[in-house]
C-alpha cells in the first residue's frame, strides 16, 4: 500500500460488451501469471470482466482489449488496447469471480515497477486490516485421477482463498491444467470437488496451483481476512 495511482475518474455508463481480454498480474509473492478472460462490459473509464486466477481490490492488472475507439484514451487506431487496470471489486460468479477493474492508463502507479505485486488505494481511501490465520487445507488426488492409479494427497499453503477460487503452493502432487482434485479442510468438515485452472511458478521455484471449486463454495468461517481491501 505504498503508492497511490491517479484519482478515479468521474462514473461512466457501462455499455455491455462481449470482447477477448488478455490479463497479466503479479501475485504478492512475484509470481507473474497471464490469461485470456472475457469483458462483459465496458465504459470510457473502465471494464468488467471474468477472471479465473484470484486477484485482490487494489491489485493491478495490465490488460490488452480490442475496445473501440469511443472508450479510448489513447492508440485509438492501434488493434489492441493496452491499459493498466486497478481492481476495485472481485466478486464471485459461476465459474470463476466478476472482476471490476478503473483503467489507469499507459503506465503503472507512480513509483511502481512494470507490473506491481502491491496493492494500491486510491486518494481518500483508508486500509482496512482484519487478521484470520488462513485455512489449512489438503488436496487429495483420486485414484482414477492418479498416475498409475495410486491416490496421493499432499497439505498445501493456501496463498489466497475466495469462494469459489484458490491459489495454493504445492510441492509434490502430479497436476496439469484440468486436474480434478479433492479439497478438504483439515480438521474440519468442508470437502468439495475442484479443477486445476492454471499453474505457475514462483520466485521461490514452487509451483502455485490456481483452482476453481465445483461443488461447494468456501463457507464464510474460513476465508482470509488478512488481505488489504478499501473500506466501504
């Protein structure tokens, strides 16, 4: 929260608008990650759109959208446009969260490097912190599911937790994009199915696996309340 991007422009009608989206961010451990979303509206100040990695309100994103002239600020004739975007709301949806993201423009807050790991508030806003340890967690790969069909299952680091979407670090478990998984709580009785979204590399050099719950949502009682968000 060190920095502070441009003020928030004056609210702008959204137009529903169905176009391809490249996303690129940065997790808070470095990891850089990328993928194609879907805007599902959109408006001289800003976009909605869908995105499968868990981002944060703060976060920024860099996006590269064909939006039509009208809704530019600039490169009005290039064929993509590309707009850093701040996150000012990520809420869940069917398959992945709804994502409310403030164009910011051709350059990153001030003071931040290419693609920022750390969240940013804007003027007048204030941080608010509300501590929970984060939830323990162990996926469990079925047999049918296995490599030779042997079950494995490893405890992962949960690195962020949302309703429906989890980013956690694994060390062991045979994964690729697709993956069915068993997500359990340990010691406790939440169980639900889950599929493997993406998976990346950290700085660290361990894998970070994004999943996307199929069954039941992440009960209230055990998402994290560690992350920064603006009040209100």
């Amino acid at each position: 929260m060190q920095g502070q991007p441009v003020t928030e422009r004056r609210r702008q009608r959204r137009v529903p608008l169905r176009l391809p989206v490249r996303v690129q961010g940065r997790d808070a451990d470095g990891t850089v990650w990328e993928e194609m979303s879907t805007c599902e509206d959109a408006s001289i100040s800003g976009v909605a759109l869908l995105v499968a990695h868990p981002v944060r309100p703060g976060q920024v994103l860099l996006l590269a959208v064909p939006l039509p002239q009208r809704f530019r600020q600039y490169d009005v004739n290039d064929s993509s446009y590309r707009t850093y975007a701040l996150v000012r709301h990520a809420r869940p949806a069917a398959t992945a969260q709804r994502v409310g993201a403030l164009f910011l423009g051709r350059h990153p807050p001030r003071g931040a490097e290419l693609l920022p790991a750390e969240l940013f508030l804007l003027p007048g806003e204030r941080a608010e912190r509300r501590a929970r340890p984060a939830p323990r967690l162990r996926l469990r790969l079925e047999a049918e599911h296995a490599p030779g069909g042997v079950a494995q299952e490893e405890d992962v680091t949960v690195e962020h937790l949302g309703p429906r979407v989890a980013l956690v670090r694994t060390t062991r478990l045979p994964m690729a994009r697709g993956t069915l998984l068993v997500v359990e709580e340990k010691g406790g009785e939440y169980r639900t199915r889950a599929e493997v979204c993406s998976i990346s590399i950290g700085a660290d050099g361990q894998p970070r696996v994004s999943l996307r719950f199929l069954d039941e949502p992440v009960p209230d009682r055990l998402l994290p309340r560690d992350d920064t968000a603006p009040e209100g």
